[in-house]
C-alpha cells in the first residue's frame, strides 16, 4: 500500500496475513486488520511500511493518538526517506495537525534540496498558510536547481499571481506553452493557471479557451467516463429516495432522535456559494466552533449508510434504522469532529461547514434531526463560472467540473436536494444570499447568527483577521482572509456567451433563488 521503505519482508504465512490486512484496510474493516498489525509488529518491529498502515489504521478507527505515534515510527525507521516524509506530511494533514504536517515537509525538503516533490511540497505548504515569501525561496532555489522544469516553473507562476503580478505570471507561461513536455499534470497546469491570470486580466474569452484545454487534458488521464457513471447512479439512487419521502417522515424522525445533540448546525449550499465567507464570519462568534469542510460527516455517516458504490439505501432502511445504530453514527462522527478541536465540545453552537454535503440533508436530518440548516446562496451562473474555473483534484464528484454542462448539472442535481427537503419542511433553516453578505456584511451576518440563537458580537465583523491565523481547508482559502468586496457578483455575465447554451435549464434555478 504505501510502497517499498524497507529491505525485509515477512515470508509465507506471515506475508498473507499482511497482504490479508491491507485488503481489510482498504476494504474498511480496520478493526481486523489493526489485531494483524499488532501481531506482525512484535515479529517485526522495524519494517517502516507496517507502521505506518499501523497508523492509517489507527486513523479509520478514530484512534489519533495511536496514529500519531504509529508515523512517529516510521519517521523514525525512516530518517533519509524523503517520499516517507512527503506521505507522513500528507496523513498529518488529514489528521489536521498542522504543526506535524509541515515539520514532515520541511524535513522532506532538508533531506534532498535536488528533490522537486519535497521542494514543491513545502512551498506548497507555505503557500497556503499565506507564506508567500517562504513559498517564493523554496520555489526559487528550486528553479535554480532545475531551470528548464516545467512544473517548478508553473508553480513560480502561481506565485506570481498570488502576489499580484499578472503580467509577469502570464509571460511565465506563454513561454511554458512553447516547450514541448511530456507531462499530462503540467501541461494541464500551466494552461489552467494561465486561464486564471487571463480572466484576472481582463481577457475572458482566451482565458475560457485555455481552460477547455485545461480540462481536456485532465480528461483524458483518467477514466472519466467511469467517474461519470458511479455519481449519476448514485444521483439516481438519491433522487428516488427523497421524491419517496413524507413531511410526517422527517417530523417523525424528529420525535425519534428528539435526545441528539443539540447547538449542531450545518452549513451547505452548492460550492463556490460563499460558504467559506460566510463560516468565517459566524466562526468569528466566541460561542460558535466552526469546522472547514471536516471529513467527519464523510467517513462516519455518509460512507456508512450510502457509499458511491455499494448497495443502495432505499427509505425503508433509512426510516428503519435503529436507535443503536443512529447512536453509533452519532458518537463517531463527533469523535472524528474534535479530533482537531478538542475544546469544541464546550462551546454552545458546532458549525459544520461543507458544501458537498447538502446532497445528504436527508442523512442530516434521520442521524441528527435537531441539527439547523443553513444554504448559501449564490446566482447560478457565477456558481457555475466559478467552479469551472476552480483547480480541484480529480474524483467521481470532481469529475463533473470537467465541462460546464456537466458542471450545471452537478449543481441541478445538488440543488434539487435541497429544493425538495425545503418542500418538505419539519426542520429547522435559513437560506443566505452571498450578495446580501457582500453587500451589507453586519445585518445578514447578524440574521444567521440570530438563526442559531446567538446575538452578533463585535468579533465577526473583522473575521479575516481571525481567518488569518488559521489553517483554511477551503479552495477559497486565499479569498477569506480578506475584508468582503462585491469584485465576484455577476462574474458570470464576463463568460455570457458560453452560458447561453445552459441559460434554459438553469433558469428554472434563477427564478427558484431569486435571480431572474
């Protein structure tokens, strides 16, 4: 699983029984394979590799402190490992410690100065802590290093742009474009970057033409089609559940979970509809611990009850799951919550911010019932503009922002959920318009804190001094750390020609929020 780090290996009956845990780790039945591990460690203590899905195991079962000195180990059995490193600097991340996460990647960095993956990792790191000169040194002794690569030098793009020097970014660029390379991830790099710096410019039309080239390139490395498929199964599979459900369901659901925690809320809405902002300004609040894109909800409820690929929750299992059950999945999921927050647990209102998660307000609602909603809203279009243009890593879910059809029906498909939960009713929400937020900041913010029973405090208003300080999980994590501007409303209207084929369907959206 994690690659070959050490010269010996178990033989024969121990060798299956490894290869046996990896496929029940990988199968998400940890617990199994964590007694194997336990086993095997006391035959062979100093095999890196055991240790460290020693660790990715703790991890699964909510045991961080098991994890944390699990790939304490295998740094120590790996002291010159520089791809060690880069892996435990990624597992750390996932774990949100954020200290041992960047201690991993500078130690990745020391070890090997040629390394462009340990060099690029940490200025990567640096980057989005907001370190940009830390960032520009890493890149920079990179690109002396290696003058003529072409990923080191779209990475010295970026940075170009961060710091607000377009033009220069966009002369980085073009002259990448005229090298020939090899490489898939940085010809879709250097095409995607030079679109955001030539919409920042001005110039939407051939910024829009890099980015179909963009996204054709990262098409084309993986089985998209694939990708495609499993999520419209799984849209599918949604869709007839919810059209199944009753207001009397969720009212009855209620009155089943009526001891589930109270002060939870959780705040949705499709990407790039001001979520972040607006989990900045109520994370403000003294009294409010606000939790950016958390994985809680993923692994403990939504993987449990509808994974992507499995067999499909139909409403009977769901309106019949028991109390015991409902139980479990509770205590999990605020397990895996606090694991980056411990001191949360105190404090009267829990902010779980997660845009994906909107597709499962029916999960929401039957696990915790007593927990308030709240969906950002956005215009459609500048939704759809801005998540086309967003650089995110490839998966079934990320897969539909391949295109900008496949992009609006990612959002009808996501929206739809909640049109129709809204329909329902029986719970507790509260919609927020993003162009409400920019405009007038204070009122709406006070409005939706009001909504979760708080009064505004003076805190909120200055949110991105306090977003500065913080690891910020979201894609808009540049974004936040600054006071609200208007700069992003009607975006859309910049790239109107290439909406014009989307405009029919989604202005069924536009009048259903307010937009026409």
């Amino acid at each position: 699983m994690s690659g070959n780090f050490s010269a010996s290996v178990p033989t024969g009956r121990d060798m299956e029984r490894w290869q046996k845990a990896q496929q029940d780790l990988l199968r998400g039945r940890s617990d199994l394979a964590l007694t194997v591990y336990y086993d095997l460690l006391k035959k062979f203590p100093d095999i890196s590799e055991l240790w460290f899905e020693l660790g990715l195991a703790g991890t699964k079962e909510l045991d961080f402190d098991l994890a944390d000195r699990a790939f304490q180990k295998t740094a120590e059995l790996t002291p010159c490992n520089v791809s060690m490193r880069i892996l435990l600097g990624q597992q750390y991340h996932q774990l949100r410690r954020m200290d041992q996460a960047r201690t991993c990647f500078e130690q990745a960095a020391a070890m090997d100065a040629d390394s462009i993956p340990a060099q690029l990792s940490l200025a990567d790191w640096y980057e989005r802590e907001r370190r940009l000169d830390a960032a520009w040194s890493c890149v920079e002794a990179c690109a002396a290093r290696h003058p003529q690569n072409a990923q080191v030098l779209c990475f010295r793009a970026t940075l170009l742009h961060r710091q607000g020097k377009s033009a220069e970014a966009e002369k980085v660029l073009r002259a990448l474009l005229a090298l020939s390379t090899a490489d898939a991830n940085a010809q879709y790099g250097i095409r995607h970057q030079l679109a955001m710096v030539l919409d920042d410019l001005g110039q939407h039309a051939e910024a829009m033409r890099y980015l179909h080239e963009a996204k054709a390139i990262l098409r084309a490395s993986a089985n998209t089609a694939r990708m495609e498929q499993i999520y419209d199964q799984a849209d599918r599979r949604r869709r007839a559940l919810i059209s199944e459900l009753k207001p009397e369901t969720i009212q009855k659901w209620r009155k089943e979970t009526a001891a589930s925690r109270t002060g939870l809320a959780f705040l949705g809405g499709h990407p790039r509809s001001g979520t972040t902002l607006l989990e900045q300004i109520l994370g403000a609040h003294p009294d409010i611990a606000a939790f950016d894109e958390p994985m809680a909800f993923t692994q403990e409820v939504l993987d449990q009850l509808a994974p992507l690929e499995g067999p499909a929750l139909t409403l009977k299992n769901l309106d019949h799951l028991a109390a015991t059950r409902r139980t479990r999945l509770q205590d999990r999921y605020f397990k895996n919550l606090f694991r980056e927050n411990t001191g949360a647990a105190k404090n009267p209102v829990l902010l779980d911010k997660n845009p994906s998660h909107t597709a499962s307000i029916h999960l929401w609602l039957r696990v915790f019932p007593a927990a308030k909603i709240i969906i950002a809203l956005r215009d459609p279009r500048d939704v759809i503009i801005s998540c086309f243009f967003q650089n995110l890593q490839l998966n079934t879910t990320n897969a539909n922002f391949l295109t900008l059809k496949r992009t609006a029906k990612h959002y009808a498909d996501l929206m739809d959920v909640w049109l129709r939960m809204r329909e329902l009713g029986g719970f507790e929400w509260i919609e927020s318009r993003y162009e409400e937020v920019v405009k007038a900041m204070e009122p709406e913010g006070r409005r939706v804190t009001n909504f979760l029973g708080l009064e505004w405090h003076s805190q909120q208003a200055a949110y991105y001094e306090s977003a500065q300080k913080k690891f910020v999980f979201a894609p808009t994590y540049n974004e936040v750390t600054r006071p609200v501007h208007q700069r992003a409303v009607n975006r859309w209207q910049q790239h109107a020609d290439v909406l014009e084929p989307l405009q029919k369907n989604l202005s069924a959206y536009c009048r259903a929020f307010g937009y026409e």
